[in-house]
C-alpha cells in the first residue's frame, strides 16, 4: 500500500509498506532510500522532508496515523521472523 507516489500532485516523496517488513521512502532526496519500521519513526521522517521545503501530501500523514497499530504490528512479527 502506498502513502504517497511522486505522480500525486505536489509531492516530493514515495511512501509505502514494503513487504519486507517496512515503511519505505523510496528514492529518498535525504538519505537514497529509507526504511522506517515504526510508523512514528517515518512520520518523523516526513517531518525532515517539510523542514527541508519538500511537499509531503497532507492524507499521507493522516493514512499513515489511522494505519499504525496494524502497520507496527505487521512491522513487529515480520521483524521477530
């Protein structure tokens, strides 16, 4: 499931749940590619882009906020396998 895709108007970043067990910002203008596995944890990246000037769409933070408890749970058990 993606957060956010660079098509989407205005956004400067890729954000989705990686089957590897992970939230991915994928082609990352911070750090390449980045890999949250917490979901506070890629909130606090997306925080980083909006210091820097970058558009993170406004539903992707509130997707991700009604997706953390299942998101970190999944993160947790494929993490612990």
């Amino acid at each position: 499931m993606s957060y956010a895709r660079f098509e989407d108007p205005g956004s400067s970043v890729y954000v989705y749940l990686d089957i590897g067990g992970y939230l991915k910002c994928c082609g990352c203008p911070i750090l390449g590619d980045f890999r949250a596995f917490s979901t506070a944890a890629m909130i606090e990246h997306l925080d980083r882009h909006r210091d820097i000037g970058d558009t993170v769409p406004a539903d992707c933070y509130s997707r991700l906020r009604e997706d953390a408890d299942e998101n970190d749970a999944w993160i947790a058990q494929e993490g612990a396998a």
